[in-house]
C-alpha cells in the first residue's frame, strides 16, 4: 500500500469516466459520468436505519458481508489496483477506524506513516495481494463510521467503477459499461443465496 499523489490519481481516473459528484471544504463524493450504459447499484446493510423507506428490491446484506462482497467484486472485475480516496480528509479517516483496524500491522504502519497526507484527500493504492486489507477497512466504515464524512471511495485506472462505502451502511457500485453491472450483480448473486443458504429455518437455533 502506498499513497499516491490525488492530482497523479485523477490524471489516471477522469479518462475513464470517474468525476465529481458533488464536493464542498468537507467533502468529496465521486461517481461514473452519464452515458448510454452507465448506472449505479445501491446496496443497503441489513441493519440500515432507514431500511423500512428502502426499495424493496434493494439488496440488503449484514455490514461483515457487504465487507466481504466488495472485496469479491474487485477481484472479479480483476482490478490490478484500488485506489482509496477518502470523502472527508485521511486524519479524519484514520480517527475513526483506529480501532477496528489496530490488529492490521500493515495498516498501523501506513496510518504512523502519515503525516503530509493527513489533510489531504491522496489516494492509497491497494494491490491484489492487500485487498483483503480494503475489504478489512471497508467493514471498519461500515462499524466505526459515524458521519459521510468517514466514507470512502474506491476505483482503479483499468475499469470505469466507482465504489462508494458510507458509514450509515450504505454501498453505491457507479458502472460505465453494461457488461460490469452484469458482473457485479452475478457476484451479488452468489453472495445473497450464499448467505441465504447459511441461516437456518425460522425457529432453529443453530448449535454452537
């Protein structure tokens, strides 16, 4: 994992179709620009406050497994990076997942590393071999988050999809092509009935 200069990172993804979505002094939202095979799929934690207002035909899926799912999706888009951008500022970041993440030796070391980027939105490139690390920070998010300000964004220079985690357990998959929402709603798939098949039937309790 290594921090990457934001402008070099946006050299690389506003080619691709990555763009501002909204930005204000706190934060930084990002998407997948508008065009004939573009979209977005919204994926809310089964727990989310508001799931009651929800689409019914959202996905819902417990925050560990949402985790879990994204690790699954970038892998399967084959990403041969992420790059991480925060929405807020990395010292804000860094504050919030502190804990959940202090087991992580690799993470501890980036987050004493730090010092320049901390008030900076730079982006921390993930390789293949770390990005059990991001699914890791993005369950943290998901738990240790508490304001948009906390959320993340993740995309890679190969492939116009942008992921967005919020800590209110909400996970937004911005596609620029057709054939990558068919991918991640196969990886979706898979997750659900995997999911699904793993709790028991009403009224059993499972053995421990």
């Amino acid at each position: 994992m290594e921090f990457v200069a934001f402008e070099e990172a946006w050299r690389l993804l506003k080619p691709i179709g990555v763009e501002v979505a909204s930005q204000t002094d706190l934060e930084l939202r990002l998407s997948i620009s508008d065009g004939d095979h573009s979209g977005c799929i919204d994926i809310a934690a089964s727990d989310h406050k508001h799931l009651a207002n929800l689409p019914a035909d959202m996905p819902r899926l417990a925050r560990a497994v949402l985790a879990t799912s994204i690790e699954a999706i970038i892998h399967k888009l084959h990403f041969a990076q992420a790059n991480v951008i925060p929405v807020g500022r990395w010292r804000e970041l860094f504050e919030a997942v502190a804990e959940p993440m202090a087991a992580n030796e690799k993470w501890r070391a980036i987050d004493s590393a730090a010092t320049v980027e901390l008030n900076t939105r730079d982006a921390l490139q993930f390789l293949p071999a770390d990005f059990h690390i991001l699914r890791d920070l993005a369950l943290a998010v998901l738990t240790a988050g508490s304001t948009p300000r906390h959320g993340i964004s993740i995309c890679s220079s190969g492939s116009p999809v942008v992921i967005e985690v919020m800590p209110a357990g909400e996970v937004t998959i911005f596609y620029g092509k057709s054939e990558l929402r068919r991918v991640v709603s196969d990886v979706l798939a898979h997750v659900q009935s995997g999911a699904a098949a793993a709790k028991p039937p009403s009224g059993i309790t499972p053995s421990h």
